[in-house]
C-alpha cells in the first residue's frame, strides 16, 4: 500500500513538474521572440480602437500600501536627507515604537513596542540582504549603515513570518537603496561631524547607477568613521572612562545591483569594527576592537509568464563573522571572552505571483536553506565539533482576495527545520476602505526556531512562537494630510533570552512575555513641506521573564513606554533653502546604573529624555544639483543612555551627545 | 543533524505539502491556459504612449507654457523612451513636442502634460500640491491615483488598456474634456 502511494505520488510530482515548467517555457519562448520595436502602426489608431489592442506582459502587480495587511510606515529618501539623519537609529527613533538599549561589548541595538527585540526578533533587510547574523540573531546599529544611500524604508510594524521568516516575528525593516534609475549617473556625499572635542562621524559615499536598454547597474560604497559618544561611561564598580576615543564605529560597505532584462545580481559587503572597554563585569584597561563582517550575494530570475503570472527563481549565499574579537592576552584576563566563528546561509527558493482573477490573487513559495557554522575561537561547539550544521525547508501561501465588502488575506507558512521538525505559522488579514477612511485588522503568529549559539548553550532550547493581533485605522483629511491610529496586542511564548549563569552565556526559554499599546501618527505634507508627528505607547503584557522585570509590572527594563517625536520641513528665508528640525521625548525607564553620588550601583528610574536637531538644507548651491547640509544633533546635548535591557551588571552606554553636522552631496547625470 | 543538500532537496519534494500545491497549480496553470495562445501584442507603455499623444485632440488647453508642447515624465520611467518615440515626427496642436524627464517635482515648469510613476505614492499629494493652478494635465497609471486628484489614469483590464478621468481636477484647472472621451473613461470623483 505504502509503494504504492509513494509510486502515485513519484507520478504526481513528475508530471506536475513537467508540465509546469514546459507551459513557463513555452510562454517564455514567445515573450523572448516578440518583436520589442516602436509598434507606430498604432498611432493612426483612433482611441476607441487603441482600447482593444492586447498589452503584453509586465505589468507589475503592485499592491497599495492601504490594501498590504500589515500596519506600514514609509520613510523617503528626502525626510531623511532634509532631518540630517546620520545613520538607523537617527531614522528609526522617529518611526513609532522603536527604542534603543545596549547589550555588552558596547553594542547598541532596537526595541520594538516595549520588547527588546535584539536578539532575533526584528528583521533588517538591506536590498534583501538580510542584516541578522545568523549566529545569535543579532543586529548591531550605529554609525553603521549609510543612509544616504536609501531610496526609501518600509517599515512593517506587526509581524511578518509568514512571507519573511522567524527573525520578522515583530517587525520588518526594509531598506531599499537608489537604483540605476534613482541615480541616473554619479553621486557622492560627504558628512563630517564634531561631537564637542571628538570627532562625531565622518564618511564619504559614492555611487554610481546607471541603465542601458536592458542592462542596468547600481554600485554604492561608503567608509565612515566615527565615535559612539564623548560622554563617560561608569561600569558596575564605579570605574569610569570617557568614550571619546573609546567607542570608535567605523564601516565600509559596497553595494551592487547589477540586471540584466530580469536576470538579477545583488551583492552586499560590510566590514564593521567596533571599539569598546565594556568588559563582562568591569572596565578593560585598553579599547579592544570587534568586528562584525558580512558578505551575502543573490541571483534571482523573474519571469513573467503573463500579465498576471510571475516565477522567481533564486539563489542566495550569506556569510557573517559577527562578535569578532582577538585580544592580547592581558585583555582576555580581563574580559575572558575572544571569539571567532563564522556562519553561512545558502538558499534556494522559488516565488509565484499569480493574479488568478481580477479580485483573487496567490503568493506562492518554496525554500531550501542550508546553515553551517565553523569556530575557530573558542575551538570547538558543544558537540565538540568545530563546525555545525542545520537546515529547513519551507513552504508559503497568500492569497489575497478583493472584493467590494472588504480585502481578505490569509497566508500561510510552513517550517521543516532539520532540528526542531516542522510548524505552521498562519496569518490573516481584513483591509477595508471606505471613502476617506481605511480599516485594518490583522493576525498574525510568527515562529523562531533557535540560532546556532542558543542551541549551542543550551541543547534543551525550543523555538518561540508569537502572536499579534492588531488594528489600524486611517483617515485620510484632505489632499495633504492624514492620520492613522492603531492598537497591537502581542504575546511571545517560550522566549529565547540571554543570560549569564555561573559566569556562563547561556539561552533559556522564559514561560512567555509580551506588550499591549497603540500608536498614533499624523501626517500634513505640502509642496516638499511636511510635519511629521507620531506617539506611541507600549506596557509590558503578561511577563514571566524575570530579568526583563522592573518594580513596575507594566514596564520591562530598558524601555521607555511613551515616545513623542515630530519631524518637519519646511522652506525658509530665501528659495531652495529648507529648515528641518525634528524632535523626540521618551518617557522615563528603568534599568541599572550607577550612581557616582551614593556610590553604588542599582536599577533606579532614568529620566525621560528630549532630543532635539536642528538642520539645513541649501540645495542647488552654485550649481545644479549640488546641496549643502548643515546642522546639530541633540542640540540639548542631552544624557541619552542605551541602557542595558535586561538585568545584569552594565551600566546604560553613553548615546550621542550634542554633535554638529555638515554635509555635501552632488549628483551628476550622466 | 548534519545533513547534505540532496537529502534535504529530497525531502523537500516528497513532503505532502509540495506534492498537493505542485498538484494544484498544474492542474490551474491547464485550465487557466489551455491554448497558450498569444496573439499580436505591445507593450503597456508603447500603447499608453500614444494614447496620451492623442488626448490634446479630446481634451482643451487654453494656455501653453513655451514654444513647445512639453510633456514631462516625473523620475526615470520607460514610458519616456516611449513617449519620445512617438513624438519625433508628432506636433500637437500644431506644436513640436518635448519630452524630458524631471527628477524632483519642486523643479517642474514649462509643463503641459505631467507623468506621475506609481512610485511616487508618498508625495503625490505633494506633487498636486505643486502644479496646481498652473494648467497642468496630469496623467498617471497608479491604481487609486484618479481618486486622489490625477486627472487621466490609466489601467489595464483584462488586458486591455482603460483609463479613468478625475473630471472634477480636470475642470479645476481649466480643461474641457470633450464627451466622446468620457464616454470612454470611468469617471471618478464627484463634482
């Protein structure tokens, strides 16, 4: 019986295989063969007759963000040239619900809705370049990545697993850098800043795009340099330094998109080295460096079968050395934990998008991913091997229906992860719009399957599973404003959490966490001028993660509940010349510190907090095309500390302090 | 743990789930085309192109900024090639025709036809900001772009190319649209 369900099933696959890849080549073989010259035979057409000519395939199925079930923020390329933004966090502190903490070795990172979402739980995508190292999950920001080379972020807040997998299982960040046709020629920016006796950051772009019929090319570069802080720093015992010089943050980066009709080549590297003196319980006596390294490439083919029919075949390779650190000897008396290990990702996969009718449309996906860790520091992993290996196979479905009551989506994930077997993960979502109002309820679970170093430490450790169910409504009020308000509820069970027990890195699943809040943003923009508000709020949800507790159960360490930020532009004085100031208050938080007066080191309540900047923008100065910015950051030069978000023995590292910026940027077209 | 390639790609196709969707989708991909048939077809933009060098003879310009009848393509888009195709020999209403592209809407003049890209959903309000009151037809091929104040747009169906008038933005700025074009376009916003 069972032979002969195998035999019928060998059967199925063959032909469904066959005939599927014989209709996608015969279709392609047409396509590829049609006539691409100018069809002026139709320009004697009268309209009437023009409306009956059959169009080709190619047009893209593009969804309207009111109708993506998910609750999106979009930043444009001019908000963040016009705020004077010097890197992520610059850009995302005005995005609602974002907040930033510290972890150690002096690696500042996001929180998202009063979660610390660090460690794997927020997916950052560089031009589908996942940042996330694959080892713990980990993103670590500052002075980083260059924001001047984004053509704009989208930002889903809510969870996206199903389409992008665990590390989406709070929110997406993608980042989509210029293209040819975002160039068009040669770019390049200069930014220097001063941040009181220390240089603040300095860095030079340089990009070049360009298209040529079917060929296109965009090549972006950067290297920077700059410092975390000048502010001082005290550790658990009261030993303090100053973090100029200390917190060096330098990164070079190159970005390559090269296309061929749809063919499609991406390559991606960064080398980020990071300065620190935060040592496991005390300060090191000399800065040692750490680097955090990635170079990942793609290879995708999108064929349009019809106008309604796309396959995207691809192929994508990811190797990451993040935590890298060799120290002298002395220093690893000191701080004890050297390290070097590497981690792969090769995958491959194939997408369909399929309009199946003009209301029903279906998202289709397989994948095949292939991890392997090696280790060089320490020697070897648990198993006493010096590499490690893992893989999953995943499978997902959308479908989206339209209809005049309301537009469904329902989708659907599945996992085979060679370690912890297989898991569904669902989502659905209602979008609805209603003259000037539009509506969004959304569900959504999210799945995350250990990284390498949690397993590693911990050989009982189980996935986390999300929940989030969530509501949006936006109200359009005229031609140039909108507002849109919207409520989340979100639960984490089993989640993986880093700790230290008995002096020793270790992963646990906690019993669950969570959050609860909402999130309010307006939105008036006119003629290149905008005003830009938000507020959002988050209390902490059913917490049983006892070293995310604080003295007040609706509140987890490190994070600050309300945020208040306003961003504007707007045109002053004399033609092309813009004012930007922008603005962003955080409540109180809790966490450890030290307290120089009393001497003694304790979780205590950190003040709220007012940033403000202040930017210029002169563009067209002397010639075309050439901008001059100019500005200061944290003009307060208020005491904004990352502080640690968990409870253990650092104190909050020290944020940017008042810094003035000046930028030049030009763009050639060629 | 370890385990190579293959067997994964193995597993990957034996498991009941790709089995059922590999199932379902040949059997649509056959219903859905039985012939495979494609007969005498153009590109999008190659047929839009020319249905906005025709629209100076439905719609009424009653003034003209310039020598030249200046169509301008907002950001790069393949529709300017196009355009510029179809213009090389084409005057409209009796005037030479200038297709350029224009990166940043704060850098529009001399315009009288504007080309919105779907990209440019986040400023479009902005965009109309901008040229309104200066006579501007403005022409798009956004889905949603008519309801928020584009004059023409154009969409496919079933595909065919249509189009949609924002008669209320379009009389706003002093264009008559003659009805034989509306009979044509679906109207969109109230007057």
């Amino acid at each position: 019986m069972n032979n002969f369900k195998k035999k019928n099933n060998i059967i199925l696959i063959i032909f469904s295989i066959f005939f599927t890849f014989y209709s996608i080549l015969s279709n392609a073989d047409r396509i590829e063969n049609k006539n691409q010259e100018f069809p002026m035979e139709l320009s004697d057409l009268p309209i009437e007759e023009l409306m009956n000519v059959s169009l080709e395939v190619g047009t893209k199925n593009s969804t309207l963000f009111k109708d993506i079930p998910g609750i999106i923020t979009i930043i444009g390329e001019k908000e963040i040239k016009n705020s004077g933004a010097r890197d992520l966090i610059d850009v995302l502190m005005q995005v609602p619900g974002f907040t930033f903490a510290s972890d150690v070795e002096g690696v500042v990172s996001l929180g998202f809705r009063g979660i610390w979402a660090y460690e794997g739980k927020v997916l950052l995508l560089w031009n589908g370049h996942e940042l996330n190292e694959a080892l713990y999950g980990t993103v670590q920001l500052g002075r980083r990545y260059p924001v001047d080379h984004i053509n704009r972020i989208e930002v889903m807040r809510g969870p996206g697993s199903v389409i992008y997998g665990g590390f989406a299982e709070l929110a997406v960040i993608n980042i989509v850098t210029k293209n040819a046709d975002d160039l068009n020629g040669l770019e390049t920016t200069v930014n220097y800043g001063q941040m009181g006796n220390t240089l603040g950051g300095r860095n030079l772009s340089l990009s070049y795009g360009k298209r040529w019929d079917d060929w296109s090319i965009s090549l972006q570069t950067f290297y920077s340099q700059g410092q975390r802080s000048n502010q001082t720093y005290f550790d658990s015992n009261g030993d303090s330094y100053n973090f100029s010089g200390n917190s060096r943050l330098n990164s070079g980066l190159i970005n390559l998109d090269l296309s061929y009709k749809d063919l499609d080549f991406k390559l991606f590297s960064n080398i980020y080295h990071t300065l620190e003196r935060d040592g496991v319980s005390k300060n090191i006596s000399v800065p040692v460096q750490n680097d955090f390294n990635q170079t990942s490439a793609s290879l995708s083919y999108r064929l349009k079968i019809s106008k309604d029919l796309q396959f995207k075949p691809y192929l994508y390779y990811s190797s990451q050395a993040p935590w890298r650190a060799t120290y002298p000897d002395e220093v690893n008396e000191q701080s004890g934990i050297p390290y070097d290990r590497t981690v792969s990702r090769t995958n491959f996969g194939a997408e369909f998008n399929w309009n199946l009718t003009s209301f029903l449309s279906w998202t289709a996906g397989a994948e095949l991913n292939q991890y392997l860790a090696t280790t060089k520091i320490p020697e070897r992993f648990y198993n006493n091997l010096s590499n490690i290996s893992y893989s999953d196979t995943i499978l997902l479905n959308q479908i989206m229906i339209q209809s005049s009551i309301a537009n469904f989506t329902v989708g659907l994930r599945y996992i085979n992860n060679s370690i912890y077997g297989s898991n569904l993960v669902p989502r659905a979502g209602l979008t609805k719009s209603i003259e000037s109002w539009n509506f969004k309820l959304l569900y959504s679970n999210a799945y995350r399957a250990p990284t390498f170093e949690n397993f590693n430490t911990n050989l009982n450790i189980q996935p986390e599973k999300t929940s989030n169910i969530e509501f949006e409504v936006i109200k359009n009020i005229n031609k140039i404003s909108n507002i849109s308000f919207n409520i989340f509820k979100l639960n984490i069970k089993d989640p993986i959490i880093y700790t230290n027990l008995n002096d020793q890195d270790v992963y646990l699943n906690y019993k669950k966490t969570g959050s609860i809040g909402f999130e309010l943003q307006h939105r008036v923009q006119s003629k290149g001028q905008y005003l830009l508000t938000s507020y959002s709020f988050s209390s902490a949800l059913k917490n049983e993660v006892d070293i995310y507790s604080t003295s007040d159960p609706t509140q987890l360490v490190g994070v600050s509940k309300h945020k208040f930020t306003i961003l504007a532009n707007q045109k002053i004085l004399w033609e092309n010349l813009f004012f930007s100031p922008s603005i962003a208050w955080l409540s109180s938080k809790k966490g450890n510190s030290w307290d120089n007066q009393n001497k003694v080191f304790s979780m205590v309540d950190q003040p709220a907090v007012l940033l403000v900047n202040l930017y210029f923008t002169q563009k067209d100065i002397v010639f075309k095309d050439l901008d001059l910015g100019f500005g200061v950051m944290n003009l307060l030069d208020s005491q904004y500390g990352y502080t640690q978000a968990y409870n253990a023995i650092h104190s909050p590292i020290p944020g940017y302090g008042r810094e003035y910026l000046t930028r030049i940027n030009y763009s050639l077209s060629l | 743990m370890k385990r190579d390639l293959v067997s994964i790609f193995c597993q990957l196709f034996l498991t009941r789930w790709m089995l059922i969707q590999l199932g379902v989708f040949s059997l649509i991909f056959k219903i859905y085309f039985p012939g495979l048939a494609f007969g005498s077809e153009y590109l999008i933009e190659d047929v839009e192109s020319i249905f906005i060098s025709k629209l100076s003879e439905y719609i009424n310009w009653s003034t003209f900024y310039g020598s030249d009848f200046n169509i301008i393509v907002l950001g790069q888009s393949k529709l300017t090639k196009s355009l510029q195709k179809i213009s090389e020999n084409k005057k409209i209403l009796g005037k030479k025709v200038s297709v350029r592209t224009v990166l940043d809407h704060e850098k529009i003049n001399n315009c009288n036809i504007l080309i919105i890209p779907e990209n440019k959903v986040e400023n479009l309000g902005s965009i109309l900001q901008q040229v309104e009151g200066h006579h501007i037809l403005t022409v798009s091929r956004s889905e949603g772009y008519a309801e928020k104040g584009v004059m023409v747009n154009f969409y496919e169906e079933s595909g065919k190319l249509r189009f949609e008038i924002n008669l209320k933005a379009a009389k706003a700025e002093g264009f008559q649209v003659s009805s034989q074009l509306l009979k044509l376009a679906r109207i969109v916003g109230s007057e």
